[in-house]
C-alpha cells in the first residue's frame, strides 16, 4: 500500500475483488447499500458503475454475500489510512468463468482514476514446508499470468485468474513483492495460510 502514496490524490475509485468464504455463490455479488462503514468512516459506494456491471453476464445483487465476507472488509482500513477520498466497487467473486470476471475489471479500469485491488490467500492449512512449495509454485504462476489457478492454491483463485485473463493485466508487468505465510508471522508451523504481495504496473 505504500506505493500508492504518490497516487493517492489521483485514484478517485477503488475496484475491490475477492472470494467468497460465507455463502455459495454462482457468478459474482455487488451489494444494494450506499457505503460500507469502518473504525475509521464510511467509504461511499460508487452506485453507477454497480448499475453498470449488473447489466453484465454472472452479475447479480446480494447482500448476504457482502454480510460476513472478510476478504473485502480487511483491505479498507489501509485504503482509506493510504488514499484521499475515494469511492468503492465491492465485488465477491463465487464459482464464475473467469472471463466474467475479466469483462467486468475491463469495464472499471476504463477509468484512469480507478485502482483495481484482488484480495486473497495463498494455500491453506498445510504445514510450512509443504505450504511454501506450494505457493511457491503459484507465485511463479501468477508472474507468468495464469489464468487457471484452483482454489487449494489460493482461496480467490476465480478473482485472481479473472484478473490475469483481462486486458488490464495483459497490457501490465507482474512483480512480486513479498511471499510467506502465517508460520513467519504468528508461530504455528504445523497448519499455515500462504500470503502473497504482487503489484501490476
């Protein structure tokens, strides 16, 4: 998140993918409130580009899929301690071909203002050695651009590989920045999530 600070006054809209870990979901979720509320405020939602992406394929509106979805709420509180004022599309990506998903990042990222973020983990619930091979390896993928991720690799895989099926990630360079998992970060090596940093630009 550091590196949007020189951006932070130029990025207007927040586009905010992630899996769904609470409800099944068959296509993508957009929610019918106007904001999301945090310790630190409310975000506004961006209600126009919502209305856009429900007229596209594997779209539709549902809040219980929003109620208790972790993987977006967690990347607010670092948006909004990073960016100036910004609007939000919150977007939870269920079961859903991948080029859906791509269609509708296309779609946002028409917008030069917009900054387009993919929320997930890496592995789970392996132990360290094995999980570090393991994200190991989707690293190396997600730097190629794959687009055929499973779910036991990352736990967004549909959002990441709809990312990585998009133009917008065709016409970007892929860097990783930083690869580990909870072994390094919370001690218990036995059952570990994989984390992992990338940035397109």
């Amino acid at each position: 998140y550091s590196l949007l600070h020189p951006l932070r006054q130029q990025i207007r809209r927040v586009a905010l993918f992630g899996p769904a870990h609470r409800v099944y979901l068959q296509g993508m979720a957009v929610p019918s409130v106007d904001a999301f509320q945090t310790p630190l405020g409310q975000v506004a939602l961006d209600r126009a580009a919502i209305a856009q992406l429900t007229q596209m394929p594997g779209v539709v509106i549902s809040d219980e899929a929003h109620r208790e979805e972790h993987s977006l709420e967690v990347q607010l509180p670092f948006l909004q301690s990073t960016l100036d004022a910004f609007s939000l599309v919150p977007v939870v990506v269920g079961n859903c071909d991948p080029h859906w998903v791509a269609r509708a990042m296309d779609a946002l990222c028409e917008d030069s203002h917009t900054l387009l973020v993919v929320s997930s983990d890496l592995s789970h619930f392996h132990r360290y050695e094995e999980a570090n091979t393991i994200d190991q390896r989707t690293c190396e993928r997600l730097l190629a651009k794959s687009d055929s991720l499973a779910g036991e690799e990352a736990c967004g895989a549909n959002a990441l590989n709809g990312l990585m099926a998009s133009r917008t990630a065709r016409e970007l360079q892929v860097e990783l920045l930083e690869h580990c998992n909870s072994g390094d970060t919370a001690g218990d090596r036995e059952r570990v999530v994989g984390y992992g940093a990338f940035v397109l630009h």
